[in-house]
C-alpha cells in the first residue's frame, strides 16, 4: 500500500533532505586521496546530530555505519573502514539517511576522488543524467515503470548497464515503504503516481555487465565482472505541481 503524505509531512521530508544534502557536501568536500572512509562517517554522523537529526542507516537491519561507501566496482552498501584509504583516481558512491522529526531522508552521489580517468568520469554523468531524467516522470498521472524505462534507455544508450537485483523504494515515516522502484522498464505499467507519494529514486549503473556479487559481509555489493559502478539518489514528491526534489531547494 503506498502512503501518500500531507503538504506538511512534506514539509519534513524537505527539511530532512536539506540536512542530508548539506552532510553530503560535508563530506564531499573531505573525500580526498588519503582519508578513510571511516572519517567521512564520523564526519557525517558528527553533522547529522549536531543539527538534531539522527543517522538513519545506523543499526538499521544491523547495519554499523552513518554511510554506505562504495568504490570503485561495489554498488552500494560499502562498509566504512579506517583501513580503506581513498586513492587519486578512485569514485565513490556515498549514500546516506536521515531521520528528523520522525520521518526519513535517503540520498546519494558518486564523487570523483583527485582525477579520474575518462570513462569513469562518464559514466558517473550519465548515471546522474538517467536520475534527472527520471525526476521528470514523478508528475500524476505517470506510470510507476515510467521512470524505470527512462533510467534503462538513457544508460544503455551509453553502452553502460542498470542493476536489476537492488531498486528504489518509497519513503516517507519508514526506511522502505511500497512501492518498489525498479531502474529498467518497460514502462506504462504498475500504479498510477499521485500527489503527496515519496519516491527514493536511485539508478545504479554498471560500466559492464549488471550482474552483482555479494561479499561475506552481508551488505556490499559489487558489480560481478569487477567493472566500475555508479549511483545517485534523490527522495522526490509528487505534487500536483510536477516532481519536487527534497532537499535541494525549489520544487
């Protein structure tokens, strides 16, 4: 069942974004040859209480960290460790969730550590292309795999593939919430959107082949052929207005 929120549930979830999106920059910022991905956790986690938040991902499902990094060829849900040091050409997904006021933001972006080579750098513009894409069919009336068709074709346009094992999902006083949200189409299927449902829009994209690995950890995943893998996110509304991106200002 999807749960629609009102303007002023809303209201919150833009609230959590922006502090989310301003943790994001934080860490951004931090992300260079050198550092540990534990620091940019502590970092993270450091900004989100200060500001009266507390980080989602935290013990969600047993999961040890404020953030999920993922370099290079794992797609998400990257465990933060000091040992792992990021290096001049490295990209690295960083996905992050806050909790404020009891309702939940979830984000991601995928940065560019020093110079990265070419193809690298392009495939982390066309996975964030396929995510602004998308964010234009959040509008009522569209078909949820509307959104997925969208992602699929603009990425393997590009000769790149959409991970089909891991989706996005709805969002809102929970984590996951219905409905699922799928990088691939066809589209024209699956429920009507309508205002005031929340959509955690995330397209993975593989350089290579979609298929994933799990390690023994439980939580990372990467890619099977050990090629490159980039993600981005965004929690979006639909409102009788068109898609309204939490957190980042404007709608």
């Amino acid at each position: 069942m999807m749960i629609l929120k009102t303007p002023e549930e809303l209201a919150i979830m833009d609230r959590a974004n922006a502090l989310l999106h301003e943790t994001l920059r934080l860490v951004a910022s931090a992300a260079k040859p050198g550092v540990s991905t534990k620091e940019l956790d502590r970092i993270a986690e450091e900004h989100i209480c200060s500001r009266g938040g507390k980080p989602a991902f935290l013990g969600y499902r047993g999961y040890p960290a404020t953030l999920c990094t993922s370099a290079n060829d794992v797609i998400v849900h990257g465990i933060p460790s000091p040992s792992q040091l990021l290096r001049e050409g490295d990209i690295l997904g960083v996905d992050c969730g806050v909790i404020l006021d009891g309702f939940v933001g979830d984000a991601a972006v995928t940065l560019a550590i020093g110079e990265v080579p070419a193809e690298a750098a392009r495939l982390m513009r066309v996975t964030k292309e396929c995510l602004d894409l998308a964010v234009d069919f959040v509008r009522p009336g569209q078909r949820l795999t509307d959104i997925g068709e969208t992602i699929q074709a603009h990425a393997e346009g590009a000769g790149f593939s959409v991970v089909r094992e891991l989706v996005g999902h709805g969002i809102g006083r929970a984590m996951h919430e219905d409905p699922q949200v799928f990088n691939y189409g066809p589209g024209g299927r699956g429920p009507e959107l309508r205002p005031g449902l929340v959509l955690a829009i995330e397209p993975m994209v593989n350089a290579g082949k979609a298929g994933v690995s799990f390690d023994d950890d439980g939580w990372t995943a990467r890619t099977e052929d050990g090629k490159l893998s980039a993600h981005f996110e965004y929690s979006v509304a639909v409102t009788e207005n068109g898609p309204w991106v939490l957190g980042v200002g404007g709608r």
